[in-house]
C-alpha cells in the first residue's frame, strides 16, 4: 500500500471522530466588478455587542474564511488597495451555520466607504444535515410552564416525544431525551451544551442529559438530523446543541417570577360532592440573569475583552391531589373481622382431613388479643383512622377515608459562563452550572408510613473549558475539556425508620441494606410503605480537539473525542421486606 493511502485512511479516521461544534463559520469571495477574485484583500468581522474583531486576508483566488464564530451580530469590512472600502452590516450567525457571503467591491479610493444593511440569506450548501434553529426572541415567547429548554424538542419537524412535555421542567432529568427524530429509535440522541457532552449514563444502559439549562440562560437552540457530519458519530439519529448567552459590553439583566395558585380555581365533581376542600396548588418559578463586561475599578476593564453571564433560577411548586382509599375499621384494629364475609383462619389450627391440610376458622372471625403478633399491633398504629360517615353499612371498610396532599418539588439551579480574549487570535471560556431538584412522590395518606411516597432527589453539576487558538488566518485550533454529573436518587420517605420500634429482632434488622418502615400489603386495604430505594450516579468526562484549515477551495478538518462515560445503579425495591396477606386458607 502506497504512503499516500496510508496517510489517507489513518486522516479518514480521525475525521470520523472530530468534536461536535456550536459556533458558526462564514466564507465568501471577494471580487472586483467583472467577478474576478481579488486576492489579498483585507477581511474584518466584528462582533456588534462585543466589539472584538477578528481579520482574515483573502488567497490567490479571493476567498476569505472565519470559522469558530461564536453565534451572534456581526458586520463585516472588506478593505482592498484600489477599491473602494465596502461595510456590510446586519449578519446574524446563529449556532453552527455554515453561512456563505460574498461580496463585490466597487472601483475607487480605500477612504471612500459603502455601506450595505441587508440580512444574509441563510444559504449553506457546505453541510449535509438538516436542522432547526430556535432563536432568542422565539424562546422568550413560547407560554413554556415548565421553563424546560428541551421543551422544544416540539418545534421541530419530524421529532415526536414519548411523553407529555406541556409540564416539563429542568429537573425533570428522567425522562428528557425520550423522542425519535425522523423515525430513530428512542432515547439514542446526543444532547451538548456550548458543544460539550452534556450526557451521563445512570446505569441500565439508560442516557440522559444531565443538565437542563433554564429558558432564561439560552440563546439559541439547534437540533440537527439526517446525514450528520462525521463529529456527530455519538448520535442515534439526532444531535442537539444548546448555547448559552454570553455577556457584552453592556450590562444587562432581568428578574422575573411566574406564579400561579389555586385561589381562582373551580373544586372538582366528586371531592365538592364528598364534602371535601378544593386540593391545594401553587406553582412559582423565580430568577434572575446578569451579564456584561468584567469590570473592576481601577484594576481592570474587560470592555472588548473578558466577559460573564450569570443566571440563577428557583421554583417552588405544589401540586394538589384528591385521595379516596380503604383503611381499616375501628373494629379491624382490635382484631374483629365480622365485617368482613369472608372467613378468617386460625394458622395454628391446622389438621389433615383426607390428606388435606385444613384450618379452623376464628369464631365470628375474631381475632383473640392473646394470639395477635405484637409487630402487626405496632404496625396497625400507622394507618389513619377512617374520616369519611359516607360509607355503604355492608363494606365500612371500603372508600372510608379521603384526604387532599399536595405533591411539593423544590428546584434550584444556576450557570456561570466567563468569555476572555487572550490576543487577536486567542479566545476562551469557562462554564460552570450547579444544581439540585428536590420532590415527593403523590400519597395517599400523611405519615411516615404512606405508600407510595417517594423522595427524589436529582443534583447535577458541569465544568467546560474550552480553548480556540488561530494557527494562521486559515488555520484553527480548537480543544475542549468538559465533565457532567447527574443523579437520580429515589429513597423511601421513611428512610431511616427504626425498626427496632416496630418489635423487630436484632439479627433481622442487621440484615436490611437501607432501613425503611417495610412493605405491608392487605387485601382489600390501602399497604404501608412500598417505597423502593435507588442510587443511580452518572459522570461523564470529555476532551475534544480539532484541527481545521483551509486549503485553496477544501476545507480539511481532523480531530477526535476522548468521552469517559461511568453509571452506577443500585436498587433495593422492598429494603425492609414485604408483608403480604390475603383471603386464602
């Protein structure tokens, strides 16, 4: 095999591995009035809100290239000896545009200037993929109540989610990337964040996005699919990059708060016909966003240089939920069955009648105190006693008690994001987001023991640094080093619980792995407990690098990704056993 075939496949498969990117590239010719390429023209982009330039000379045939631009307003200024210095103003390059602008310039002294408003027609022939880009101005006009930003999976054509996402919040980790895109199966996109790996794996093979920015952090949102480019290799089908607002030369912020009770809200059909109150609900999402130039008196002045962006966003929120469930009887807890038509038998009485084994029923089913387990008497003591007279005389026991809860969820979370300008050809950022989610399960009862009550806890936190050096005007290098953590944390709200408080024995109490009030479950009655106990941490650790550079009408590009991807899963359904009883002999 020839040298030239080896350097080609070893360039090959390099490329297959290039790092996803966020930011956009802007390419053109330069030419004179007969359409001939003016070569050695000089090419500045500027950055309307940052002021920082950036120059790239045009080659032999005229073409000038600026890859790596972070999205956002721009004017360009083409400078070239005997023509006349055209200005063009109104571009706007939103997340990974790969946007084609040429232009002409007319005959005449440098010193003379045209100036051209116009918008760029979003032309770019240079990709492959189809994609769609939703802007800041659409993000802050969508009723989004949950303010989740993957929320817009929605507006995107071809993309179907596997859930109700009308409520969908940023902590709602669990389930966020559950959507096909374009008939790909479920749950296989890649999701990054300013371009780095923003998922985890929690175990059972099960992928998330760790961190959900706030709408209020955002600036654009692009989710790509069909022939990806090669750096997108992760992907099953859909990749989508999320970017976050960086600061400018002028400060700017907002606060805000979005709150909504129940004080206008109708009482439902069958709890006003039971008597009961309208079910508590409050919803109140609150923060607040600042950003600008790094400024510190007499020490530093960042203008054009260093920027910060900072959000911070909390909610507190309560759902209220209506309960109508069976607890047992006054007499039940004593032992008295003769409510109940079925037959109760004693365990103990147990004799062989043609070779089958029969017991003896208690008479009229009631249980003597004498041979009642004082662990099932401790635990009698967690059920509420009933609340509801409205109850058919033949079953008490059935739909005695009501009670409205509410279902409380507590989140908070917040970015940092820092821009520097080392020199002309030397930029970087710093992203460091933290957060943690806090909320029960609904239940059917207050108590320690109520079933179903799961307490969720679901923190997270990211580091990105990234690095963009120009080599030469037509070379770029660009590396990037991330870590992500997300967790998923079910416990259940009895965790902790004594044991030793119900009667348990020391060597049984040794053996549970998370002490939790245990699973009962009764026929015809409302369990205790129930509530399983899970760890699922998820870490990601990336570093992407790439190398591009352009080579008379070829734009080469190599590179590659190094992503460490650990989950750990624990689970423990029943962590202090499970106690069943039924109607059978």
């Amino acid at each position: 095999m020839s040298h030239g075939r080896i350097f080609s496949l070893v360039f090959l498969a390099a490329l297959i591995g290039a790092a996803q990117e966020f930011r956009a590239t802007l390419q053109g010719n330069v030419v004179d009035p007969s359409q001939a390429g003016i070569p050695g023209a000089t090419v500045i982009l500027r950055n309307v809100d940052t002021g920082i330039e950036r120059t790239a000379p045009t080659d032999e045939t005229g073409h000038y290239i600026f890859q790596y631009v972070v999205p956002g307003r721009y004017n360009l200024t083409v400078q070239a000896p005997g023509f006349k210095t055209t200005v063009r103003s109104g571009i706007v390059l939103s997340l990974n545009d790969n946007i084609r602008l040429d232009l002409e310039l007319p005959l005449g002294e440098t010193s003379e200037t045209i100036s051209v408003v116009a918008e760029v027609a979003v032309v770019q022939p240079q990709t492959s993929s189809l994609g769609s880009v939703v802007n800041r101005q659409i993000i802050e006009t969508l009723p989004l109540k949950g303010h989740s930003s993957l929320f817009m999976f929605n507006l995107v054509t071809g993309v179907v989610n596997n859930r109700y996402w009308e409520d969908a919040r940023p902590s709602d980790t669990g389930t966020n990337v559950l959507f096909t895109a374009n008939g790909s199966p479920v749950a296989t996109g890649d999701v990054a964040v300013d371009g780095a790996a923003n998922m985890v794996n929690v175990g059972r093979g099960l992928n998330l996005s760790a961190w959900v920015p706030s709408t209020e952090s955002v600036a654009e949102f692009k989710l790509q699919m069909g022939t990806l480019p090669a750096e997108y290799g992760r992907s099953g089908g859909a990749f989508t990059n999320i970017v976050i607002k960086s600061g400018t030369n002028e400060l700017h912020g907002s606060l805000y708060e979005y709150f909504r009770n129940s004080a206008l809200d109708a009482n439902q059909f069958f709890p006003r016909g039971r008597g009961q109150k309208l079910t508590p609900y409050g919803i109140n999402v609150f923060g607040f966003s600042f950003g600008g130039p790094v400024y510190l008196p007499k020490l530093y002045d960042g203008r054009n240089r260093t920027f910060f962006f900072l959000n911070y966003e909390g909610a507190r929120e309560g759902n209220g939920q209506s309960t109508t469930t069976n607890v047992p009887t006054p007499k039940m807890r004593r032992g008295d069955f003769s409510e109940v038509a079925a037959r109760i038998y004693d365990p103990f009485s147990v004799r062989l009648v043609d070779g089958a084994p029969v017991r003896q029923p208690y008479p009229n089913n009631i249980i003597p105190e004498s041979l009642q387990d004082p662990v099932a008497r401790n635990m009698m003591k967690y059920w509420p006693e009933p609340n509801n007279p409205n109850v058919n005389p033949a079953t008490p026991w059935v739909q005695n008690f009501v009670q409205g809860s509410k279902w409380p969820h507590t989140r908070d979370g917040g970015v940092l994001k820092i821009d520097h300008q080392l020199t002309a050809k030397h930029q970087t950022y710093l992203r460091f987001n933290k957060g943690d989610a806090f909320f029960n399960f609904n239940y059917d009862f207050d108590g320690i023991a109520t079933p179903g009550r799961n307490v969720v806890n679901r923190p997270n936190s990211g580091l990105t640094l990234s690095d963009t050096y120009l080599v030469s005007p037509r070379t770029v290098l660009d590396t990037r080093v991330a870590y992500t953590f997300g967790k998923e944390q079910q416990r259940p709200y009895s965790y902790g619980f004594d044991l030793a408080s119900l009667g348990y024995s020391p060597s049984f109490i040794q053996m549970v792995q998370a002490a939790a009030f245990p699973t009962v479950r009764i026929t015809g009655i409302q369990g205790l407990a129930g509530s399983g106990y899970r760890e699922q941490p998820g870490y990601t650790y990336s570093l992407q690098s790439s190398l591009s550079t352009q080579r008379d009408r070829h734009l080469w590009k190599t590179g590659g990704e190094i992503r460490l991807v650990r989950g750990n899963f624990f689970n423990n359904s029943n962590p202090s056993g499970t106690f069943s009883f039924g109607v059978a002999q």
